[in-house]
C-alpha cells in the first residue's frame, strides 16, 4: 500500500481517523474538497526522500497539514483545536516534520486531558491529512444548527477575509450571519454593503451535505477569488441538547403559511409548556376543527394540529387553514377573519390567501349551515353549564387508572372548547355584521365605525370577567366604610390582611364577601390557560395587593368604580349613533344590536366555564405528580408539567426515567423560551426577534401611535409600560398602561388604570370588553407601542379615534 493515500482510493480497513473520514464522505457525496492526501494511522511516517519523490509527482507546492485521530470529529467528541494543523507547508522536509508534529499531539497533555474527560478513547491513534492550500479569498465555518441558543430553525456561518486559521483559532471573530434552515434565507445580508462572497451557496451546500450526513453538521469553507467553494472539514455538532428550543414544534402542511399569535398570543401569553400543549392546545385546536367541520369548510376533524402550532414552545393559529372557510361559506371574508383574529389587517407584502372557491350553490349552503350552527349558541352554552357543573374527577385510588381519567378529561375539556367557540364565533360574526352595517359593507371599515361599533357594545350586561372586577371593587369599597377594617387593610401586610379576611370569625361578611368571590371567580388567574399557573383561589395575595391599593384610593377620593348614570349614558350614546345612520341602517341595527349585546356575554361566560373545567383538571395532574414523586417516578410536582400527556403515560406504564431527564431539561430550557418575542404574524416557521436584525419601527412625523379603538373616551396621564406581573404590580392609580395584551387575570388591575393600549387584540378581546365596561379608554392592536413609549411618559389617549399622542 502506498505511504499516502488519496482520499478517493482508500481501503476500507485503513486506519483514517475522524477529519480524514468526513472528507471522505464529502468527495464521495460530490461536494468540492481540495486534493486531498490521507496518511493512515497505522503506516510509518515518510522518509524526506520519498516524500521528495511524491512532491515532484504533485502540482501543487504549498500544503496544510492535518491530524486526523480515531475519535476526532465524531459523534461524541470533536477534539476542536487538540490536535496539530500546519498551514502553508512547502518542502518534503518541512512536510515530513508537520507530519511528525501531528503524531506526537497525541501524548499532548491537553489532548490527554480533554480524552480523559469528553471521550475516552482507550488508544489513540493519528492518521495525517495533507490538504493542497487553496488561494482563498474567504474563509470561515458553517453550523447548520445554532449550536450557542440550540435553536434548531436557524443556523450560523462566520465568515473572515483570507485563511480561516484565525477565526477557527479564535484570534478573530469575523461577520457572522444567522440563516433560516427553512428558507435559506440570510436576512442580514440585504443591509450589508460591503462585497460578500456567495454565502447563499455556502449555506445550500451545508444543508445538502446536512441531508447527506443525517445530522447537524459543523464545516469549514474556502472560496477563491474566482469564487469556488472548498470544504475543507466537516464533523456533526456534538454540542448539541437532546431538548432544544425546537424540540416540540409541530410541522406546517405547507412552508408559506400565514400564522400569527394574534389572539392565541392573548388566550396564552408566553410559552406553554409541554403538558399544557398537549392539554389546552389540542382542546382549541380540536374545538376549531369542530366548528369547521360543522359549518362545512373541514371534511373531518382530526386529533393532530390543523389550527394550532406551536414554535418555540409559543402557540399560533394558523390563518392560512382559518381562510378556507371562505371558500365554504357565502358571504365570509378574508378581512372579517383579520378583524376577527387580529383586529385589523395583515402587514404589507404578506402572501393573499389562494382562493379554491366551491360552487356558488356549496358556498350558499356552507352559509346556511353557517347561520344554524351560531343559532345553536344558546343551547350549547347551557350544554357547556352542564359539562362544567357535572364534571369531577374521581379520588386517585392507582397511577394507570387515575391517568385513563385524565385521559378521559382531556377529550371532555375539547368538547367545552368546541361550545366555546359556537358563542365565541358568534359573538364575532354579529361584530363583523355591525362594522358590515355602518361601513356599507367596506372591505375594512374607518375608525368611526370601530367607534360605534364599541360603543354600541359597551355597558353589556352579565359580562363575566367585568363582574369579577365589580366584586373586588364592592369588598374594597367595603373595607374604605368600615373604619376598623380600613386601618386593617393599609396597615397590614398582605399576608396579614389575607389571614384576617379568610376568618369569619373576625371579617365577618367581608370573609363571606371575599369567599363568594373565589367561588365564583377563584378559577382564574394571569396566564389561567397554562396548567402550571396557580389560580387565584391559591395564590390570592395578588388581589389582596389590589384590594389595599383600592381601600387607598377611595380614601383619598370616595368614587364607586362603575358609575350610576351608566346605563343613561349608554342610552344617549345608542340614540346618538342609530340618528346618525339611514332609516335601513336604524331597521338592522335595531334588530341585531340586542343579539350582538347577548353574544358578547355568552362568550365571556363559556370562556369562564372552559378554564373552570380545566382548572378541575389542572387539580387531577396536580394530584398524578404528588403520587408519582411518591413512587420515586418524578423528582418533584413541577416536573409533571414538562412532560406531554402521552409521555405520562409511558412514565406511568413503562417505568421510563429517561423521561425524567427529558422533563428536567425542558424545564431548564422554559425560561429561555419565555424570554422569546416573535412578529404577530409569519410566513412559514417564525423567528425569534431578538435573534436577527429587526427593521426600524416606523413612527408617526409627530410621534402619534395608531391603533383599533375599542372604548370611547380620552384621558391625559402618565405610562406604565408593563411586560410582566411583576410590572403590573406596580401600576399606580390613573396611569396609561401599555401591554403586549390582557387577559382576565389582568382584571383586578382596571380599577387602577386610566386606560389601556395593547399591541396584540381585537375589538372582542378580554381587555376591550372589560375596558368598554367601565369607561376606560382603550386602543388595541398598536404595533410596537412597548418599543415607542416608556414608563414615565406622558401622553394623549384618545379611544374614540384610537390614537395615542406624546405630551410635553
């Protein structure tokens, strides 16, 4: 066998190591690589003549000089930097001393102790590579995976001018570039000004090579000044999580969908976890499959994502899947879907929805099937009353039994789900045919006619996350009478106010107060979609917080939070409207507006009625972790909670504790994952927006912020930019706040606000209903508006032309 071997005639017995190995596999996969030279493990260094007698035979005169070890570059262990590597090698002299300096790095302290503790390897063992040099003009390293987040929708690729030697070394940092796997698309790039070699290639061959290699991979490139691109190594990424922040994404059917968290991002903040995908994720989802299906635009409902997807642990809805209705149904409109989810419409350049139209006649029976489902609402949501009331879950007598009722209790809470959504669509079809009245059917409506609109649905009786708010007010108001019980609450702590309250004994009716209130409202809480959030009823300090803040308020200025002239004010502002419109107009709206009011009600109410039902399951889960951390199947309670439904399941009946690793990984991961903020809406797979360059924020010439009004009114005061409970916490009376969204945990917080701007929402959103309630100014849907304003602030909100302007 000859002394050096290329690296395309190599016996398969041969001794190559792990870099010779990868070069290998590139060659015979077709992917450029310079001529290559492989020195095995197992044959004696070349004499200086011989090697003498080679060069002559070679075109080439400057060489790099490589070790390639038995575990180098593997699976387990890369060995980056251990070894030995020569550059710009001329000489057999010079070349035959590389070699030997690659052989002793073997018994190199550093690569003794990095075996030792990342690969032991019993014998180590250097084959050499030698590399003819390549003229380059470019060079750098690819990773098809962010090996530093362990995102895996994204990859690197850092890049210097000349030798790559320094950036691999670590001597210089060069560009770097992040990468869309699913596009292989480089955003950075079209604001770059300065000449770049074709990395777009470099990325394609990377992912081609990636397929290749079955996995992630981690590769080092050259590009001439004629620009052809070299591969000069390649390995796969070993320092990658088995639990990553992509671990539990769900795949799109197609790779340009339209997604958004609109809506889905204000029903649940944040990330979920695990659990709760599995829980109230397929709930929504197979609720929304449900109400297609029954109106037509669904042939089937399916226990797999259709609706909802999640990326990153953060939950969308598909817009794409929602727009077919509009190819069933007469008389639907894609801007009715955007109003409805998103509160206006879609950003410029989005793609339009690809319309498959039925016939007309499908499309008028899809309509007639579309008006008997919303008509049903109210024989549903008595259904929902029922399901909620009658559900219990039996006591835990064994693991295997007690998670079959889980189980069970999943499939129930996606029924509640599909009821909710008949009085949820409802509500929305009847605001879509107000805005469709005033607007003379516009395609989107002005904002005159959002203002009536709310206007018109504002003062709704029975709205149920309005009454949780009423409550809290009347026992503050109760407490601001009582001259013992006021100096209770300001001079208490928290905790200390919560114990007196909770005993009857010494609260007297306002412990009866506080107790109706938790059996009423006690199920709720701040992110109450998410099974790991504790509800109300046990973490109540939150609203004792409120209730001293409240008690301190009307001692300075006695007021009642709703006022008695309400309902007159209401009736002027009807009369107002209906003498604005034409006699036909009057007619419609006459007949619609109560139905319209109703809707808005019942859809609070089934909203209430699925999260207490979840809530009871929340309990069962909270129940299964304590008997499990019992049998020693989960380290702790909180585990339970990052694991999905079907892996309880395998832990319960196999006995499986590499699920307890997996959970605590998942649960290292979750804050990362919380941090995260996306774009409302993408096209395909998101991206985290602090992990790429983010356009400018366009801003009014005077600085004035746009958005949906949705409660009428204008108040002048101070910011309070909230992003988290924390902040909310810290919400003083009358300030402006300024949220990502709101949902019904945020209600004890509306008696301090002096109004309220979301950048997420909708006229039917939990804030703008609640806001309507109580004559709170209110604009949602201002994009940005945490980015563009800051505590401390003072500005114009202005609810009736949902604008909200800066003031001196």
């Amino acid at each position: 066998m000859p002394f050096l071997l290329s690296i395309t005639d190599i016996p398969a017995k041969a001794t190559i190591g792990g870099k010779a190995s990868g070069l290998q596999q590139l060659a015979a996969w077709g992917f450029p690589i310079p001529p290559t030279w492989v020195l095995p493990a197992d044959q004696p260094i070349p004499s200086v003549a011989e090697l003498t007698q080679w060069l002559a035979a070679q075109p080439h005169q400057r060489w790099a000089v490589r070790s390639s070890a038995t575990g180098e570059d593997g699976q387990q262990a890369s060995f980056a930097g251990q070894f030995e590597t020569f550059l710009n090698v001329t000489g057999a002299e010079a070349i035959a001393q590389a070699i030997q300096q690659c052989r002793a790095s073997a018994e190199a302290t550093r690569v003794q102790q990095y075996n030792r503790h990342q690969a032991d390897i019993t014998e180590l063992q250097v084959a050499v590579v030698l590399q003819a040099m390549v003229e380059a003009q470019w060079a750098g390293v690819i990773f098809t995976v962010d090996p530093v987040q362990n995102f895996h929708d994204r990859g690197l690729v850092q890049i210097v001018e000349g030798l790559g030697d320094k950036l691999v070394g670590g001597e210089a940092s060069g560009q770097s570039f992040v990468f869309s796997r699913q596009t292989q698309h480089l955003p950075a790039l079209a604001a770059h000004t300065a000449p770049l070699p074709d990395l777009a290639m470099v990325v394609r061959q990377a992912m081609q090579i990636e397929q290749q290699a079955g996995q992630p991979i981690d590769a080092e490139f050259a590009l001439d000044a004629q620009g052809q691109l070299y591969w000069l190594q390649c390995r796969p990424i070993t320092t990658l999580a088995a639990q990553h922040a992509n671990s539990l994404d769900t795949p799109l059917p197609e790779p340009a969908m339209i997604i958004t968290r609109c809506n889905v991002g204000e029903m649940m903040p944040g990330a979920v976890t695990p659990l709760t995908f599995s829980v109230f994720g397929r709930a929504i989802d197979l609720g929304l499959q449900d109400f297609y299906y029954r109106i037509g635009a669904l042939p089937r409902v399916e226990d797999k994502p259709y609706f909802v997807n999640q990326f990153y642990g953060h939950l969308y809805l598909n817009m794409s899947q929602m727009y077919k209705i509009v190819d069933n149904v007469w008389l639907t409109r894609i801007a009715d879907i955007n109003l409805s989810i998103a509160g206006g419409s879609l950003p410029e350049g989005f793609p339009s929805h690809q319309a498959q139209p039925k016939s007309l006649f499908k499309r008028i029976a899809g309509f007639a099937q579309y008006v008997r489902y919303f008509n049903t609402a109210d024989k549903r949501l008595a259904a929902l009353i029922r399901l909620e009331q009658d559900f219990q879950l039996p006591p835990l007598r064994d693991l295997a039994s007690f998670f079959e009722v889980l189980t069970q209790a999943r499939d129930t809470l996606c029924l509640a789900y599909s009821y909710h959504y008949n009085t949820s669509g409802q509500s929305g079809a009847y605001y879509a045919t107000l805005l469709k009245i005033f607007s003379g059917n516009a395609l989107y409506p002005e904002a005159v006619h959002h203002q009536w609109a709310s206007a018109l649905l504002s003062q709704v009786e029975g709205i149920e996350s309005a009454n949780a708010l009423e409550s809290l007010t009347h026992l503050a108001a109760q407490l601001a009478a009582n001259p013992e019980a006021c100096e209770k609450t300001l001079k208490s702590s928290p905790q200390q106010l919560l114990d007196w309250l909770q005993d009857p004994a010494t609260a007297g009716h306002l412990a009866k107060l506080l107790a109706a209130f938790m059996q009423r409202h006690g199920h709720r809480c701040i992110r109450e979609a998410e099974l790991r959030e504790k509800e109300w009823r046990k973490t109540p300090l939150a609203l004792v917080e409120v209730l001293q803040n409240q008690v301190a308020l009307l001692q300075r200025t006695p007021t009642d939070a709703k006022a008695s002239t309400a309902t007159t004010h209401y009736a002027a502002v009807k009369a107002d409207i209906l003498q604005q419109q034409t006699f036909g107009k009057r007619l419609a709206l006459r007949y619609l507006l109560p139905k319209a009011r109703a809707a808005v009600a019942k859809r609070e109410r089934s909203k209430s009625l699925c999260i207490s039902l979840q809530a009871k399951i929340k309990a069962g889960y909270h129940q299964l972790a304590e008997a499990l951390v019992a049998q020693q199947l989960l380290t702790d309670d909180d585990q339970i909670f990052f694991l999905t439904h079907p892996e309880i399941g395998q832990l319960i009946h196999q006995k499986d504790l590499q699920l307890l690793a997996i959970a605590e990984a998942r649960r290292k991961l979750y804050p990362q994952l919380m941090a995260l903020q996306f774009d409302d809406f993408s096209v395909g797979v998101p991206e985290p927006l602090d992990l790429r360059q983010i356009p400018p924020v366009p801003v009014d010439p005077e600085g004035v912020l746009r958005g949906v009004p949705v409660s009428l009114g204008v108040v002048e005061g101070v910011v309070r930019v909230v992003n988290s409970v924390e902040d909310a916490r810290q919400i003083q009376q009358g300030e402006i706040v300024i949220t990502a969204y709101t949902d019904v945990g945020w209600t004890p917080y509306f008696a301090l606000m002096g109004g309220l701007v979301t950048e997420i929402g909708s006229p039917l959103s939990h804030g703008a209903v609640v806001a309507r309630e109580y004559g709170l100014p209110a604009v949602v849907n201002v994009k940005n508006a945490r980015k563009l304003l800051k505590t401390g602030d003072r500005v114009c909100l202005d609810g009736s032309q949902g604008t909200i302007s800066p003031l001196p």
